[in-house]
C-alpha cells in the first residue's frame, strides 16, 4: 500500500509539471536580444567608463558591475552565437587589455577579478595567450598564497570562484578548484560564526546582519540579490567541476537548500521582494534577485539537480512576471535595484525607476533567460 501511495504521488507531481506551460523558445529568445539590443544601443563603446554622478566618479568599464552584464551576453552568445556579440566581448577585453580593474595583478578583491570569468570564456572560444595572461597571474597568486578570507560579503561568492573553477576546468589542475573551496567554506562557516544560516537555507549578506542584527517584522535579514549571488555561483561552479568532484555534493546540497528555502518566500506574482523574510521593509518586486533565482532553478532543473516537479513551476511564474511587468517595450528593464547590501540601497524599485548601474541588471535577465530558453 504505502509503495502504491508513493507512486501515486510521484505520478502528480509528474502530472502537475507536465501542465506548466514552458515559454515559447522563440518568444524567450526574442524577448532575450530586444533586452540586450537596447544596452547595446545605450553602450555602443564597451571601454567608455561608467559615470557615478552623486560620487562625482568614472569607474572603469572592466568592473564587477559589467563584468556581471558580460557572463549574461556570453549566455546569450551560447543559445545564439551572433558574431556581433562576440566581437563586442572581445574589444571589451582587448581595450582594457585582458586586465583586472586597475590592471591590477595583486588584487584579492574578487569585485575586480569578475571580468576573468568572461576572459575565459572568450578564450575557449578563440585561444589566445594574451587573454589570459593576467587572469592566471591572479589566480596563481591566490593558489599560491596562503589566505582563505578573502571573500568577506557573500556578493564576492558570485565574483570570484567561477573564476577558479574555471581556470581549473582550463588547466586540470584542482589547486584552483580546491582553492576555491576553501575560501567559500571560510564564508559560509567561519566568518562571523558563518553567513550560511542552514537552518532557514540563506545567507546574511556579511557580518553586518548576522543576529542579533533584525528586520522591522522581527525576522532574520536576507537580502536577495545578495542571495541570488550565491546562487548564482553555485550553479556556475556546478557547470565546470567535474562529476567527481571532490566538494561537488557539497554544493548541490547547499544549491537545493536554497532553492527550497526560496520557494517558500516568492510572491504571489512570482517576484521576489528585496527582503526575503520581511515583504513591508521596502516591499516590492525587484529583478535582479528573481532572474538570479531563476537562473539558478532552471539550471538545476535543465542538468537534472532539482526536482522538475517542485521548482518548474516557481521558474516559469518568475520568468513570466519578469517579461510581463518589467521588461518595457523598447527593451529597458524595470524593477532593478540599484548597488548596495541591503532592502533600503537602491532605491526606489519601481517600472520606471534607474538603477545607479543598468550594466548587472541586464546581465542577471540574460542568465535566467538562457536556462528558461533550455526548458524542455
């Protein structure tokens, strides 16, 4: 009887999948290129710095915030291999010179070595030396030394070690995977008594929001793109490692925490809001967060990690919410929040709203629009 019962189950939640309407392939893709045709409009010139006005500032165009928009085109480039994205990539790294923010060779700042995860890819595609000359400076010097705290806010999770994991990929050799565990181990268990709460499946975004720290309604504080960071980089490691892997159960186990926890808190209209656990404490929908989730829930459904049946219908109510309320009809995304750590920075979010940066927000919407266009 309880064998039958279990079969039974198994045979609706098979029903209850089978009943989700995927995304059309071809209207997630078109949705997709009108997206990254209007930042490409707006940005004709991969090098020209980034303006921050109220900091009276120009940063350089190799930061993490375009280095984040770049892992989203190179997605992009993977489903539709457009010659022009390709050749935007590439002048992108070939005028900052293959560099770290600053050319900077000695940077532990994982914020400034996130644009070598593109340099990569671009490099499996068309080898040449020069792209990754100081890419593997970098990372050599990470391997190479002995310090493991480095990434102090969860943010840097999603920065830096796809780098290593794919420097490892590139080379066969485990220093860099090995590496790379043990600074995100450092982060989830050590700093701050560890920012990886496994009770509730989140992270706190540093030490600064570990408890006692609260939100308004009284509950831990987990801000999700912060969130969606993780997330992120987990499946970007997950992508590269082999199936063997020394640590490879370790983070499938934390990605399927996660994504449960995350069920339990998307919104009604299939956004996220920038608090997880508190939606009055600047409630709303927001973009980033939910594209990263989705993101990382298709990518797990597509290569057989979660559960079709659970978390399919959580990514096409996302990714439907996301193309129906936010995205405008020239292409602008709406629901972005700007720069920060917390529900309070970048805002407001709003449809008309503009973030500090328009570069990341972009790059997030392609992530999750790649794996939704893989449904199957």
């Amino acid at each position: 009887m309880k064998k039958l019962l279990a079969l039974l189950m198994l045979a609706v939640v098979a029903v209850g999948a089978q009943a989700v309407e995927i995304p059309n392939q071809k209207e997630t893709l078109n949705t997709l290129i009108k997206v990254n045709d209007y930042y490409l409009k707006k940005h004709p010139d991969p090098y020209e710095g980034i303006p921050y006005y109220s900091r009276k500032k120009v940063y350089e165009a190799n930061i993490w915030t375009r280095g984040i928009y770049f892992e989203g085109l190179m997605a992009l480039h993977s489903i539709y291999p457009a010659n022009r994205y390709y050749d935007y990539a590439y002048q992108w790294g070939e005028t900052h010179k293959w560099g770290m923010r600053r050319d900077d060779t000695t940077t532990r700042n994982a914020d400034n070595y996130c644009c070598a995860q593109t340099y990569i890819d671009l490099y499996n595609l068309t080898p040449e030396p020069k792209m990754l000359t100081k890419t593997k400076g970098t990372m050599n010097m990470l391997i190479n030394t002995p310090q493991v705290n480095d990434w102090t806010w969860i943010d840097a999770i999603q920065m830096g070690m796809p780098v290593l994991a794919k420097m490892s990929k590139l080379t066969g050799d485990p220093r860099y995977n090995e590496k790379a565990w043990e600074m995100y181990s450092w982060t989830r268990d050590s700093l701050a008594g560890g920012l990886f709460n496994e009770k509730e499946g989140l992270w706190w975004r540093d030490k600064d929001f570990v408890p006692p720290y609260k939100e308004p309604n009284g509950k831990n504080c987990y801000w999700s793109r912060g969130n969606g960071w993780v997330v992120a980089a987990l499946v970007r490691v997950l992508d590269e490692i082999p199936a063997d892997a020394p640590h490879r159960k370790d983070y499938v186990r934390d990605l399927e925490a996660m994504c449960d926890a995350l069920v339990k808190c998307q919104r009604e209209d299939g956004f996220w809001n920038v608090s997880l656990h508190d939606g009055s404490n600047f409630g709303g929908k927001e973009l980033t967060g939910t594209a990263l989730f989705v993101y990382g829930m298709a990518w797990g459904i597509n290569n057989g990690v979660l559960e079709r049946g659970k978390y399919l219908p959580v990514v096409v109510k996302a990714w439907n919410a996301m193309v129906k309320d936010a995205v405008h009809p020239n292409g602008y995304l709406g629901y972005v929040q700007g720069t920060g750590k917390e529900p309070k920075d970048g805002q407001p979010v709003a449809y008309d709203s503009v973030p500090d940066f328009d570069d990341f927000g972009t790059g997030c919407f392609l992530l999750a629009g790649t794996e939704v266009y893989k449904l199957k």
